[in-house]
C-alpha cells in the first residue's frame, strides 16, 4: 500500500468513529432533556432516573467525540499539510466558529453534569438544551467546511495560487445548506433508532420495563421523524451533485454512458474494467427524473470524464445502494412506529420490540455508507476540480505504521465504551 | 485585526499551558504520590477539575485553528516536520480524556479503576513531555526543510530535530512546570490534612523546575545551540527568569499563610514569566531551522481571512467568556470571588 492510500485510510478509520461519537453527543442531549422536562413537569421518579442514566451516556459520548476530535484538528495538518496550507485560511471560518460552539457546549455540560444540586432547575435544564443545539451548530459549521471540499467557492484560483479570499462566501458555499440538512436529519435518524433499540432490547428481555418504554418512545420519536424526512432531503442532495459534481452522480448510479431517459439501477454488480453493470433491476427513466425532475432529461456518463478525473465507481455505487436501503427501512419502520400509536397493542406483542431491537445499527451504517460515498466520490480529489488527493498528503514516509496504531488505539476505545455501556444497563435495570 | 488574533493566539496559547498544564500536572503528582496519598488526591482532582476539566483543553484546539487560519506557513512545518512527537502528544491527550472519563463514569467502580487510574497518570506525563519536545524541536535548530534537502532521509526528517537531548529536557521541563501548576493549584483546594502533602509536593515540584531547567541551559550552551546563547545575553529574558525566580520567596509565604489566591496568581505569573522569556528570545522568528530562521509574521493568510477570523474570535470570545466565568465563579473556581462574599 502506498502513503496516500494509507493516509486515506488513517482519516477515513478515523473520521468512521468520530462521525458516530460525535453524532450521538450531538443527538442525545436532546433525548436527555425531553425525558429531563418531564421529570421537572410530572415528578415521576423514573424520568428522573432515565435522564440521570442518559446524562451519563451524554458525557461519555461527549468525551469520546470530543477527544476523537481533537484528533481529528491534528490529523487535517499531519497527514494533508498542503491541503490544509491553502484550504485552512479559506475554511477557516467554519472552524473558528466551531470552536467556539464546541467550547460552548464544553461550558454548557460542565454546568449540566455538575449542576444538579446547586443550580436553579430552569437555569440547569436550559443548560442541557444548549448542549444540544450548540452541538448541532459545530455539526452544521463542520460539514459546511466539508461541502466546500465539493462545492470550492469563496476564492480565484490562477497559476496555482488561491487569491481573492472570501471566506464567508467558503463558508456558505452552494453545497452547504443540502449537505448540512441531510447530515443533520442522519444524525438524528441513526441515533433515534440506536437508542431506540437498545431500549427496545431491554423491554424485549423484560429488564425494567417502566424505564426502558419511556426511553424507547422518546429516541424513536425523534428518530422517527427524521427518518420521515430523509428521503426528501435525500432528493436535494441528490439534486445538487447531479448539477454540481454530475461525475460523483454518475459514479454513485454506475452510470457509464451519457444518454437521455436514464434508467435507475438497483442493486447490480460493477465491472470497472469493462465499464458494465451485471444483475441489476432497471427502472426506466427513473435516474433522469430523480436527478433532473425530468423523465427525458440527459444525465451525463463516466465515460464524458478523463480517466484520471474519475473516482473509484463500485465502492460509491455499492454504499450509495446501502445507504438508500437502510435509510427505506428506517422511513418504514418510522411509519410503522406511528401507526402503532394507534394500535397500542403491538406493544404488547414481543416481535415489536425485537423488530426495533435489530433496527439499532442500521441508521449508523446508512450513515457510514453515506460518507463513503461523498467521500470516495469526491477523488481523485481533495477540492473538487482544484487539488488532487495526492498532492495533498503528507511527505513523510511510512503512513501504514500510523494507520494501524490508530486502529489499534480506537479499537480499544470502542470496546471500552461498549463496554461501558452495558456496564450503565446492567445499573440502570438494577434499579428498577 | 492581525493583533486581535494575535491575542488569541497568545491568550489561548497561556491558558493552555495554565489550565491544560495544571490539568496534566494533577495526574503528574498523582502519578509520583505513594497509594496511601493518591485517593484523596483523586478526589480532589474530581471536585475541581471535573466541571472545567474539557473546557481546558479547548484552548489547544483554538490555538491549532488560530495557527492554521492565519499563520499557514509556521503551521505547515511544525506539521511536516514534527508529525510524530505530534502523534504521541495526541496519543497521550486522547488516552487522558477518554480515562478521566472512564474512571469517574463507569457505573461499577470495581478492579477496572486501577487500570484507568494508571492510564490517566502515565497519559498525563507523557503528553506534556511529548508538547514541549515538539516546542524544543522548534527552537533546537535541526529541521531541515525538504525544499533545502529533497534527499534527506526519514530519520534525520523526520525524528532528529526532535529526539535528542535538548529538546527531551524541554520537554521534561515543561512536564515539571505542570506538576508545580498544579501542586499549588491543589492546596487552595485541600483540606489542613491533605494541605501538607501538597506544600510538600509543590516543593518538589519547584525543585525539578529549577534543576531541570539548569540541565536544559547547560546541555544548550555546551550544545552551542543560538536559542540558549542567545537567551542568556537577552536582558529581557535574563530579567523574565530571574523575577519568575525571586517570586518563589513570596510564593512560599503566600503558601505558607494560606493565602490562596496570592499564590495561584503568583504561579501564574511565573509561568507567564517562563514563556515571554522563551517566546521574546527570537521573537517574531520563533522557529529555527538548520538553514535559518522562519519569520512566524511573514506569509501570513490574506487580510480578507484575518479580519473575518478576528470578528469570529471576538463574538466567539464574548459568547464564551461569561459562560466560562459563570461556569467557574458557580463552582467557587474563583477564590477571589468567594473571599469577597
């Protein structure tokens, strides 16, 4: 394996675990004030004791996002040091802001976490919702800088120089809003249905069912929602990089050769050597109509690109098709949540809960499989059409070593919090 | 606006040293306590440090950002260049944060905590170490740039400027000033007990800072390296150390008569003292390479970002710093505020 893949690697294995700490510090303080409102409302002790057990899950998740973090700030410099030498003064708006809201949030759990005995309630819940939005705000200003890598905006690039910098137009550049909003409902759609499930694991094993059902009812509510909305979302994403980067729609749909009433392929196995797509379901013209709003529109092929302007096309191609399924399983499983409302007696049938108990990953993986693509899509370059991946990594030799230590290093975290975890079930149904 | 961010720099770069410092210091001390004297030490730790404890090390965060944001020429050679020492220094932050965490969160507090509490502490030597290794690095005067020496091999690229012995004494330095930070950060927490063991360890403490930072003078003058000859014959820095030094007389009374807000600002002081000195040496040329120095204000970001940074720093800024103080003075953090009540 050569440096840049290894450098690739390194960030795409890290960024892997960080997106999931950091989406469930993001989320969860949400779930953790609902359930905290209700304590103060109502006064039923089990809403207390559900809000202690999640404020637990927030500050440890916190941790591990914010640590996975600040190793990531490092890791942008270590191993893309020309990147960050032309990007970071361009990009660094979105960043600087995010530090603020970062140490805001920072503030802001110091208060909740330590808080519960001298504070004045309504100040301390107010506190917990600050965590939440502000760490919605450092998402939101973290993906913008994100979008910008596909959408570059905000500058003149002439004989390889970056001049006229504007960074407010880099921060707002045309890919932020639709990539923000799709990150943002995934973020609650993926933890809605994690917690969701763990909950609904419980309730299944009839481990203290009185706490586990409140908590269940609160992550799918909000998961479910979520999940609702994504597929519109969805569609604006899909939208813009047909009109932005056609080559990443064009990689992600396996689509060689530029025609007009473009068929949908579902599923499919791609043959990059011979540009082909075997066993696949076609549905006519569907492509031209969810890229363009337009059953005859022309969608451009791979084939319109130079071979070194192509990303890899399989591996988008697979995790778009991934992400689209689990993200259809989730907007269904939302529906039938809904429904069940109304028909308060599958709740009391044990299938329900197991049903929703093996939904826990599937929002995390639509997730992973969602930045694969955009990420994957997005090479060979770094700044879409301006600086390739290649040119931006790291001269030091000898990535592969650092590769493995970090998967070494955030193994070990990832098993010490799942284990954690279990360690907080394992109280929390003590209690009941 | 460049002397807005300038601020922050300086600002984010002494609270780090200060707040992160005495962060990492807490586990030092803890780390070389007998197990009769590391319990109570851990809880104290928890009390004072458990709310501020990751808002202290957001500062490097914003030091990173500020660096690369507005100074993308220093940032990109300390990132080349110093990759490793870098790596084990957030090797070290990461496996600190996730063990404080581990170790006051888990719900069963059983066997496991002997192992997070070991973590915790080497975690908090290390990282520290590793910090001002990658600071000697800086000033030692062996970076060679690539663009100088395209046919430079790995070792002396990439782990010579910062694996040998100047900038190993720094960096142990640098770990003793963290240990005194927060020996005399812990007595003001203390109860009269515990208050001796900190007297004693802050003693020890200011013992290693001076012993080690003569070994870090005279292996840089016997070295020849500029950065110590030519802060020996800077009467500002001279002046900077000698009056961080004469403190240590009314430092020690302040301790003595417990006067705790007295001494934590004199230790301040003092560590303030430390970094002008080694900041003014060279300054603006901060880093020094094997070809000459790097002007850390030439080829700075257009003005266009700075300006848009400095406004960001500042609405930043007056966001955080009430919530901050709010957060610190509800935790009695502030002992001149609870004096005055």
């Amino acid at each position: 394996m050569d440096n840049l893949d290894a450098a690739r690697l390194q960030m795409a294995f890290t960024l892997m675990f960080h997106i999931v700490f950091a989406c469930i510090g993001m989320v969860m303080p949400f779930f953790m004030v609902i359930s905290h409102y209700k304590w103060l409302k109502t006064k039923k002790e089990v809403y207390l004791t559900l809000t202690k057990a999640w404020q637990k899950g927030v500050a440890i998740f916190f941790v591990t996002g914010a640590v996975s973090g600040t190793a990531l700030s490092f890791e942008l410099g270590l191993l893309w040091p020309t990147f960050m030498k032309h990007a970071g003064p361009i990009i660094g708006m979105p960043f600087s802001l995010e530090g603020a809201a970062f140490f805001i949030e920072a503030v802001a759990i110091g208060f909740y976490l330590y808080g519960w005995k001298n504070l004045n309630p309504k100040f301390h819940w107010w506190t917990g919702v600050i965590i939440g939005v502000s760490g919605v705000a450092s998402g939101i200003l973290v993906v913008s800088a994100n979008s910008w890598m596909n959408a570059p905006s905000g500058f003149d690039y002439i004989n390889g120089q970056f001049t006229n910098i504007d960074p407010v137009k880099a921060l707002l550049n045309p890919a932020w809003f639709t990539q923000a909003l799709h990150m943002v409902l995934a973020a609650f759609a993926s933890t809605g249905f994690a917690v969701a499930g763990i909950h609904a694991y419980q309730v299944y094993k009839g481990n203290n069912r009185l706490v586990h059902e409140k908590a269940f009812h609160i992550a799918i509510i909000f998961g479910g929602i979520a999940a609702l909305l994504q597929p519109l979302s969805g569609d604006l994403s899909a939208k813009d990089v047909a009109k932005r980067q056609p080559v990443k729609l064009a990689a992600m749909e396996a689509h060689y050769h530029t025609e007009k009433g473009v068929p949908l392929f579902i599923g499919g196995i791609v043959n990059e050597k011979s540009e082909s797509v075997t066993h696949k379901i076609e549905i006519p013209k569907a492509l031209s109509f969810l890229a363009f709003g337009d059953f005859d529109a022309e969608v451009k092929g791979l084939s319109d690109f130079p071979k070194d302007e192509r990303p890899p096309v399989a591996i988008p191609h697979y995790a778009f098709q991934i992400m689209v399924t689990m993200g259809g399983i989730m907007a269904f499983s939302a529906l039938a949540y809904f429904i069940s409302v109304r028909k308060r007696n599958w709740w009391d049938r044990k299938w329900f809960w197991l049903v929703f108990a093996i939904l826990t990953p599937v929002g995390y993986i639509a997730l992973e499989a969602g930045w694969v693509v955009t990420e994957v899509g997005r090479q060979p370059w770094i700044i879409h059409n301006v600086m390739r991946t290649k040119d931006a990594v790291t001269p030091m030799p000898g990535m592969i070593y650092s590769f493995w230590f970090y998967v070494f290093l955030y193994s070990i975290l990832t098993a010490t919090v799942i284990w954690l975890m279990r360690r907080q079930i394992k109280v929390l149904n003590a209690t009941g | 606006m460049l002397y807005v961010v300038l601020l922050f720099l300086v600002v984010s770069f002494f609270l780090y040293v200060l707040l992160g410092g005495a962060d990492f210091g807490a586990g030092i001390v803890e780390l070389f306590s007998s197990v009769d004297n590391q319990k109570p030490i851990k809880k104290t730790v928890y009390n004072v440090m458990g709310p501020v404890w990751e808002a202290n090390h957001i500062w490097i965060i914003i030091l990173i950002v500020i660096l690369w944001i507005a100074f993308p020429e220093t940032y990109n050679v300390i990132v080349v260049y110093l990759h490793i020492p870098l790596t084990l220094a957030l090797l070290g932050i990461t496996l600190r944060g996730a063990a404080f965490i581990f170790r006051h969160y888990d719900a069963i507090k059983g066997q496991s905590q002997k192992l997070y509490d070991s973590l915790f502490r080497i975690a908090c030597l290390i990282t520290p170490i590793f910090l001002g290794m990658s600071f000697g690095a800086l000033v030692t005067g062996d970076i060679k740039l690539l663009e100088r020496n395209p046919d430079l091999g790995f070792y002396d690229a990439y782990v010579h400027p910062w694996f040998q012995a100047f900038p190993i004494a720094i960096g142990c330095f640098f770990a003793a000033l963290c240990s005194f930070l927060a020996a005399v950060f812990l007595i003001g927490e203390a109860n009269a007990d515990e208050k001796k063991m900190y007297i004693k360890k802050a003693t020890v403490a200011i013992i290693s800072v001076v012993v080690l930072g003569t070994i870090v003078l005279i292996i840089g003058f016997v070295q020849k390296r500029d950065f110590v000859l030519d802060f020996i014959s800077d009467v500002y820095a001279i002046a900077a150390v000698g009056i961080s030094a004469l403190l240590l007389i009314p430092l020690w009374k302040t301790i003595r008569n417990g006067n705790v807000v007295w001494c934590r600002f004199l230790a301040g002081f003092q560590i303030a003292l430390i970094l002008f000195a080694a900041a003014i040496v060279h300054f603006p040329m901060v880093i020094q390479t094997a070809s000459g120095r790097l002007d850390f204000m030439q080829n700075i970001a257009p003005e266009s970002v700075i300006n848009v940074l400095g406004i960001s720093l500042i609405i930043g800024g007056l966001l955080i710093l009430p919530g901050l103080f709010h957060l610190l003075k509800s935790f009695r953090m502030i002992k001149a505020l609870e004096q005055d009540h």
